[in-house]
C-alpha cells in the first residue's frame, strides 16, 4: 500500500488557517452566520484552540488566512460552535432606538444622502482606501461622475446616460444605473443608495448623531448598526450640505475617506464621456464565449496527449473537463457520462499531503509513477467492477 493510499486525513487545508488537516468537524448553521463554508477540516493547533474556547487565538490565526473579516469570523464562530463554546465577543453596539433628538436629524439627514439637496451637486476631490490599496481622483457632478486612479488611469466614466468601465478586457460601456458605484471606493464616489443598504445591510442608525467637522465642513458623525452575520458596526461621517459619506470605517481595520472634497466649482461636461473605443455587454460577451471556446480546446489537446484520447466508463465514452494542470503530468478533471459523474485526479507519487480541495476521496491508489483520486458526484452508486476496468484504462494510458 502507498502512503497515498493509507492516509486518511482531509483533502481540504484547514478552514481556519489553510494548513495542513488531521481531521474533520461538522459545522453547525447559525443565524448569525450569513456564509456557506464547503469544508470543515482542521489542523491539530485549530481543533485545539476551538476545543479549549480560546476564541481569540482561533480569531487571529483565521485573520491570517482570510482576507476579509467576515468569512474569518463566521468561520471562528462555526468552529467554536461545534465544539459546544460560544462565538467571540464582536464590537458592535445593540441598534437601541434614537432619542427623539437624533431621530429629528435623522429625519433629515436619510433623504439627504439618498437623494441630494435637490440642486445638481458637483464634488471635485480624493479619495483613500486602504482596501483598494491606494487614492483615487473624483470628479462629480449630479448624476455624472468620473473616477481614476492617481497616476491617471482610468477607473469609470458616466455621464448619466452611459456608463464606461474601464477594465482587463477594455472599455465597456452599459446604459447608467443608479448603483454603479456600490462597493469599494464607489461607496464613497457615489451617494448612498437605497439598492446598497439592501445588498449589505448597514442601514439602521445608532446614535448619539453628533455634529463634527470634517475637511473644514459641518458634517454629522454616527454609526449604522451591524446585521446579525457582521462582526462590526459601520462607523460614518456624512457631510451637512450635500449627504455624501465623507469617512467609513469598520473596527476590522477597513478605512475610506475623502482626503479633499470640494464642491461648486465649473465642470466640464466633456469630464465625464469617453470617445475612444469600447464595447457593449453583448460584444463583451460574444469575445469571452470564443474565448472560452479557444480555451476548452487546449485543455481537450492536453488531456488528450497527457492521459487518454478516449475514455469509457460503463461502456460510454466520457466526456472530459480538465480543471487545472501541471507540466509535471498533475491534473483534476470531471469526467461525465448520461448515467455518472466523477472527479478525477492524478499526481506524480508522493509520501506528501495531497490538497485536492474535495470533501471526499471515494477512491485512491498508486501505480508505479501515480497517484490517483477519484470521486463520485453523480446520484447513483458506481459499480465496483465498472470502477476497477476503468483503473485498468488509466494504467495503460499516458504517454
């Protein structure tokens, strides 16, 4: 027997830290957890950490291995749970009512940032974000809004009318959508709207509301309260006059703050169009199916000269999908008929840890250069005779 063949540990890293796995844990569902994780795998040094409680151990190695709070803490939250302990203390305050004083500026502040003062507000400012890695120029005026990074390069246009993303695959332009700019930096560039409160929540105020000045403006500081499956409240400074959000930030560390904002001076309509080439959603389309295409050829050649021309299973020939592959003769593919479905892979033989990333191994052996994986995702049993001639297929092919 190989090594390969009598390990027994997931396939998956950890789902706390990424590293290697000794076993696996049911993770239970909660409310307050609004994220799918496909894997419960985990380390010794996790499954010790989430046995014992210690919450803020388990918080900072998840950070580590996560780029975003959320998933690090939902995961955090899942892990302890199936051990019996509780989630971590999360800082975010109860969304208690506000006092009849806040709730009279609220009144008017809510409409203020998602509809304006009512005269056409023109922004000429920067913008930094640490979560884009940068500062960015912004140049608005009513529905138009132009947006780039500091060398200069492009980002998004609009006029109003249309929209031009600026992006790997060139200039797309799309009619205007009052949401264009959710998300990232836009959350800033753009106001507040009501289709990004739906999206992310963040919507219910937490007061004291304080008056605060902020780049030499009157402005209002507070707080919109954490939905359930958030670990932090978003803290906010909205600007007096025309609503805009001139600073975000979450305790996680995520910061987005106007540097300068300016309003009322001449705008130049010519700053928010393009002329140059670009293509609509269709031709973006059309360009990314032949793409595709190209693509699934090459991967069909690789298969081909690397493994097997053909293959059958149960008497029907396979149609094969490569997923990923390696110069070394590596690969993963799903492998389909009208009656299975199966994932296969291979690798050169190694004593080592395979990280194939699925949730079970239904079958493994070795021959004398491979090691092979194989797992059935189709809704019938595969018969054992049918799964030995097709491994007898496999260590007669190659090159």
């Amino acid at each position: 027997m190989s090594e390969w063949e009598g390990d027994e540990r997931p396939t998956q890293p950890c789902v706390v830290c990424g590293a290697i796995p000794d076993r696996t844990v049911d993770l239970p569902s909660r409310p307050d957890v609004h994220l799918a994780f496909a894997s419960g795998a985990l380390c010794a040094e996790c499954a010790l950490l989430a046995e014992s409680g210690a919450g803020a151990g388990l918080t900072a190695r998840a950070r580590a291995n996560w780029d975003e709070d959320e998933p690090a803490q939902g995961i955090v939250t899942l892990v302890l749970a199936a051990f019996g302990n509780p989630p971590p203390v999360r800082i975010r305050s109860a969304p208690t009512p506000l006092s009849a004083q806040d709730l009279a500026i609220w009144h008017g502040l809510e409409p203020l940032m998602y509809d304006g003062p009512g005269p056409e507000v023109v922004v000429r400012g920067r913008i930094s974000s640490a979560d884009a890695d940068g500062e960015f120029v912004v140049h608005r005026a009513g529905n138009r809004a132009r947006l780039e990074r500091a060398d200069g390069t492009p980002i998004m246009r609009t006029d109003g009318v249309t929209t031009w993303h600026f992006t790997d695959h060139g200039v797309i332009s799309a009619p205007y959508r009052d949401d264009d700019g959710m998300g990232g930096v836009g959350a800033l560039a753009f106001r507040r709207t009501r289709q990004e409160v739906d999206a992310f929540s963040f919507g219910t105020p937490i007061g004291p509301i304080e008056a605060t000045t902020y780049l030499d403006r009157p402005a209002w500081r507070f707080a919109f309260a954490a939905p359930p499956h958030k670990p932090y409240d978003m803290q906010v400074v909205v600007d007096a006059e025309t609503g805009f959000v001139l600073d975000r930030k979450f305790a996680g560390g995520s910061h987005t703050r106007w540097l300068e904002f300016v309003t009322d001076e001449p705008s130049d309509p010519a700053l928010f169009r393009w002329d140059g080439p670009s293509l609509d959603r269709a031709e973006l389309r059309a360009g990314r199916d032949r793409e595709h295409q190209q693509d699934m050829a090459r991967r069909a050649s690789w298969f081909a000269d690397n493994v097997a021309p053909g293959l059958t299973f149960a008497g029907a020939r396979l149609e094969v999908t490569l997923h990923e592959w390696d110069d070394d003769g590596s690969f993963q593919a799903s492998c389909d008929t009208a009656e299975i479905m199966v994932t296969l892979a291979r690798r050169p033989r190694s004593p080592g840890w395979w990280e194939l990333g699925w949730s079970t191994v239904d079958y493994r052996w070795s021959d004398e250069r491979w090691d092979w994986a194989m797992s059935n995702f189709g809704d019938e049993p595969v018969d054992p005779d049918e799964v030995a001639a097709f491994r007898r297929q496999l260590s007669s092919a190659g090159p």
